[in-house]
C-alpha cells in the first residue's frame, strides 16, 4: 500500500521509504521558501520540523537522511528524537529564569548614586555600588525607575554677562504673542 505526503514542499510516497528503494532522490513539487533559501539559523527547532522529524523516524529514515531533508545536522536531529522519546513530548522545557544580581537595596543605592553624578560612566558606577553585578546588568536595572545614561549633549559655555543679557530679554518680552513677536522680529 503507497501513501504520499509532503515534507518541506517535496512530495514523498512510502515506497521511497522502504529500505533498498534506490529511488531516494524525490523531486520538488512546490516553490517552498525553506527549499529556495538557506535555513535561518535560530538555534531552535520549529515545531513543524519537529512534527517531521518524528514522523520521517517514523517511516525508517535515518537521521542523516532525516538532517538532509530538513537542511539541519545530524546531530541536532538525533538529540531531539532522542528527548523526543525519552519525554514522549516535542515541546521544549521551560527556560530557567536569569538570576537577578542586585537585590532591593543595592538597586535604591545605584539609583540614589546615579542620580548624584549623573555624568558617572556606568563602570565607575559599577565598581562603587555593585561590584558583584556586570555593567550590561546595571543598564538594564536603571530603565526600571526612568534613569537613561548617555553622553552629555556638547553645549555652549554662556558667561556671567550672557546669562543676564538672556534673562532681561526673556523678562522683557514675556507677555508679547506670536504674532507681536513676528511683527517685531
């Protein structure tokens, strides 16, 4: 009895499954973008590869085969059937959750140092306040109460003289509108 189906836009049947079958070249039917691009790299298989995986195991292919047809190695397909049949499930675990390196008290004195001297580098701010914890950790604590470090916009040194000729202008004309301020400019 023949049965046809498809894996990644290629059409199979299960006589080119069967051992000895020296017809193991099967021709693309469809366009698929996993067979007219290379495979995206993600690390992770998707569940459809693993549904396909377990079902090429399935119809006697080996896990060469199995890695050919589906673009990835050898190894990734044999360590997931591997977990597949130790678990009898194709869902990934969990991931742990990071440890989190600054405690309560340690992050209300980063802000409160932050704060303090705002032109700190964040390795400086590190190395005073929380030694134990990496600079990526500290940037990414700071966000949490709205306190962004960047470096300091470039700005104009205004004199003593400037300061006030500024401020008597501003006192000046604080009660005009726009249009007495276009009219006199």
């Amino acid at each position: 009895m023949s049965m046809d189906f498809k894996v990644l836009g290629q059409s199979y049947s299960s006589d080119q499954w069967q051992p000895g079958n020296s017809s193991k070249h099967p021709t693309s039917t469809i366009n698929h973008p996993s067979t007219t691009m290379p495979p995206e790299k993600t690390g992770n298989l998707t569940e459809f590869e693993k549904g396909q995986i377990v079902a090429l195991k399935e119809k006697s292919r080996t896990f060469s085969e199995i890695g050919k047809i589906l673009s990835h190695p050898k190894s990734t397909v044999l360590s997931f059937y591997n977990r597949f049949q130790k678990r009898g499930d194709v869902k990934n675990l969990p991931m742990p959750r990071i440890y989190q390196f600054i405690d309560t008290r340690t992050h209300r004195r980063l802000v409160r140092e932050s704060k303090k001297a705002r032109r700190l580098p964040l390795s400086e701010l590190r190395s005073e306040v929380a030694p134990h914890a990496s600079v990526k950790t500290i940037k990414r604590a700071l966000p949490s109460v709205n306190i962004k470090k960047w470096r300091a916009r470039k700005r104009a040194f205004l004199k003593d003289e400037h300061a006030v000729k500024r401020l008597a202008w501003a006192k000046k004309y604080k009660d005009w509108t726009r249009e007495d301020l276009e009219g006199h400019l």
